[in-house]
C-alpha cells in the first residue's frame, strides 16, 4: 500500500461502507494528509486491507472521479488530482435562499426550506473555477445582458437540463431568480397594477413587487399547485413556481399549465416562472419548462441557489428578445449589475462539464435525503415529497406552533406554513427542509423528533 492512513470502514453503522469511504478519503485530501499527485493502492489491495468486497472500494472511487478528486493516469494507477490542495478563493457558507433568518448555531440542526448542501461544493473543480476566474482583468463597463460566454453556456444548459430552446438574445444574466423578478417588475409594471401571486406563496416575491407599486392578488393553489379556473381577467402579471410550488410542492400538471397559458393570451398578461429547483425531481425525469409551451407569454427565472450556493449570485432571466432588451436598458438605468467573476467561474463550470456532473451528484444525494425523511416522518401526512428539498407535513396550525417552539428547545429548527401567507390562512402546517443537513444521520434524529412531537401533541 503506497499510502499509510487511519482508513476503517464499520458494518455497524447505517452509512453504506462505500460512503463511509469516500468520506474519509476526501477528507484525507482535503486536509492535505493525502497530497496532490499521490499514488492510491489498487481497488482489489485496499479492499483486501480493509477486509470489504472489491466493489465497495470501486463505487468509492468512482464517486471521488466524479467530483474531481482522483484521476487516472494510463497503465499507471489511481491518482489524487493535482491541484486538489490548492487554495480556496471562495468557501461557500450556508446563506439565506429563500427566506431571512438567523444562522443556525453548530449544535443545531436546520430543517428549514430553501438551503442546499454546500459542503459538496469543495472539490477541485470547484476551486479551479474560481482560480482562473478571479484572474478576469477587471471591465470599465458591463454588458447588462451579462458576459456573453457564460450567455450561450447557460442557453445550451437550460436547452439540456429543463427542455427549453433558449435564443442567446433573450437570455438575461441576473443576480438571481429574484434579482430577476425585480428587474422585470421594474420595466413592466405602473403603480398600482394588480399582479397575482401564489397563496401560500413566497414572501422575498412578494415583497420584491410590492416595493415596484404592484397591487398584490392572492391566487389560490391546491395540492397540484396554482388554481388557474377563477384568474382575474385583470391581471398585468401573474409569479408562479410550476416546477414544485413554493412551498406546499405541488407540481402544476400539463392541462393546467395549458389553461395559465391561453388565459395569459387571452388577457395580454406575462406569466412569471421561477423555476427555482426544477433540477431536482425524484418520480420522473425533471419536467420542461413552462416558458417552452409559449416563450411569448412566459418570462422564465432560474437561479444557482439551490445547485450551487446563494454565494455565488447569479441567476438568468428568459424572455422574448424584445423584452428581454427593454430590460436590459432598465437596468442600465438602475445601475443594477452581476459580478464578472461569479459570472466566469460558473461559465468555466458549465464549459467543463462540472456544473452538469455536480447536479447529478446532488440528486441522487438528495432523493437519499427525502428518502431518510420520508421514511422517518412515516405516519404523517405529506405533501410536495416528489422534487425539490423541502416537503409539508399537514398538521393544524396550533400544533404546528408547538412542535416549532419545542423542537427548538430541542436543536431542531424547523417552520410553518403560517409566513407563507398574505391574507386568511389556506394551509397548516410544518415546513421540512432537508438540503442543508450535515447527512442522513442527523436528518433522521432531527426528524425523529419532530415526529415524536407531532404525535405527542407538540409536547
């Protein structure tokens, strides 16, 4: 063995032992104990060492080649990738995505919604990303549509991962799907036009279009999301999540979605979509878009948020090319502007692949995550557990108070329904996210209380 480390795998706990592996492996290189460039033993000698089957250690080493840690070199062997100890120019932190709160202490577990798991994003090819992108020379004046590189990157990222042909020209790089909202609330609405939004719904969109004079109309959604039937005809606009409605998860079916489309014809509105975790569906394929069915009437809004980091604030913005120029010289007007070196980094990521292997990572790595919770809330009414990183569990508003207030009390920070509310309240019940837990382990203890809470009457 050409390396001499504590490496042990144990059948006693619940991590399959390939995981155990390759979580201490990466932090063997990631604390340097393993360096750039060295030799690691054969799949057959380190299984015989660690007395586990050939394909334990394959399946380890396959998941560090695809996330950038090893390499292999022709005839030669396995090794760890150069470069892998360079130094970081950005450690993502957990960052607030979707709603304002404080930051968990390290002996709490968060369970609130919106926070993807950010530790998967140390890797090699994370870093060289930023490397090469902060060696930018810096611009005297910005494109406001954004860096026209990572513009056709992102066009043929959105074309590939979510169905939707997207002409470079109506492609907009903004700071994020909310950046995005403003932006197009900036130059389309007047003082007092009455745009429709989802009720429960996102609260940062609602405020973000109160604050450009919009007259706010709650819109109903049921368990399949927005209620199309009963639209006002009035509406100059209308911001809906179709993907997986923010935050009850339902997925607005095909016929529905039909029916949004031909009131907006009807009616001359625009239809807001954020698509702010389309990537991550765990029944089917992720579904197309709804800006595909009518790029005329639909304004598409996507975000790296939830598949990279709030850190990294960049979003796009998808539109019909007349449009999307009419925003671009409002933001001109608003000074408003997305980072060049955010913008190049995740240009590069997209360019080399990394950004497509790193989504693919992350869905199997959260359907086992919405796996542990499902399983472990067994017994409780669900809703929205087929996409995203955050379910419902439908209890009455009261008891959704306590559990709150007690789980606190007991490390867990989880949320209700209530917030997600403008008017008279439609839903009751608890908020589960699960993307920004350390792992399996400590998802289930923290859901093994909240269940036992729910059950006791939040006591």
């Amino acid at each position: 063995m050409s390396i001499d480390l504590p490496i042990a795998v144990d059948r006693g706990k619940s991590e399959p032992l390939s995981a155990q592996l390759v979580g201490q492996l990466r932090a063997a290189m990631g604390e340097g104990r393993l360096a750039a460039g060295e030799r690691l033993p054969a799949s057959r000698a380190l299984a015989g060492l660690l007395g586990v089957s050939r394909t334990v250690v394959t399946e380890a080493y396959e998941q560090l080649y695809a996330e950038g840690w090893l390499e292999g070199r022709h005839g030669s062997g396995t090794y760890v990738t150069d470069g892998v100890a360079a130094p970081r120019p950005l450690r993502p932190q957990p960052a607030t995505a979707r709603t304002v709160r404080t930051t968990a202490s390290p002996h709490e577990i968060d369970l609130r919604p919106g926070l993807p798991w950010v530790g998967a994003l140390d890797t090699p090819a994370w870093r060289r990303a930023w490397r090469l992108a902060s060696g930018m020379p810096p611009q005297q004046r910005q494109d406001p549509h954004g860096l026209p590189g990572l513009r056709v990157a992102l066009a043929d990222y959105i074309r590939r991962s979510r169905g939707v042909a997207c002409p470079v020209d109506g492609l907009l790089v903004t700071r994020g799907a909310t950046n995005g909202l403003d932006l197009l609330a900036a130059t389309v609405l007047r003082p007092g036009d009455r745009v429709g939004v989802e009720e429960p719904g996102y609260q940062r969109a609602r405020a973000v279009l109160a604050g450009r004079g919009a007259e706010l109309v709650p819109c109903p959604v049921d368990e399949h999301g927005l209620v199309v039937d009963g639209l006002p005809g009035d509406l100059r606009l209308v911001y809906t999540t179709p993907s997986h409605q923010y935050p009850m998860g339902g997925v607005l079916p095909v016929p529905r979605r039909q029916a949004l489309l031909a009131w907006a014809r009807r009616t001359g509105a625009l239809v807001a979509e954020d698509d702010y975790d389309g990537e991550f569906r765990y029944d089917v394929a992720p579904l197309p878009a709804l800006y595909g069915l009518d790029p005329d009437r639909v304004v598409y809004l996507g975000t790296t948020t939830k598949i990279l980091t709030a850190d990294m604030g960049v979003g796009w913005l998808v539109g019909r090319s007349g449009l999307v120029g009419e925003i671009a010289r409002r933001r001109e007007e608003l000074n408003d502007r997305t980072a060049v070196v955010p913008q190049d980094a995740l240009r590069l990521l997209l360019e080399r692949g990394d950004l497509d292997r790193h989504v693919r990572r992350m869905r199997g790595e959260y359907a086992r995550r919405r796996d542990v919770v499902v399983r472990t809330l067994d017994g409780l009414p669900l809703r929205g557990d087929t996409a995203g990183l955050h379910l419902v569990v439908d209890v009455p508003a009261p008891l959704a108070r306590r559990v709150v207030r007690e789980a606190a009390g007991r490390g867990v920070l989880v949320e209700t329904l209530e917030r997600y509310h403008t008017g008279s309240r439609r839903a009751s019940g608890l908020v589960i996210g699960y993307g920004s837990a350390a792992g399996a382990a400590e998802l289930r203890k923290a859901c093994e209380i909240v269940r036992e809470l729910v059950q006791g009457g939040g006591k």
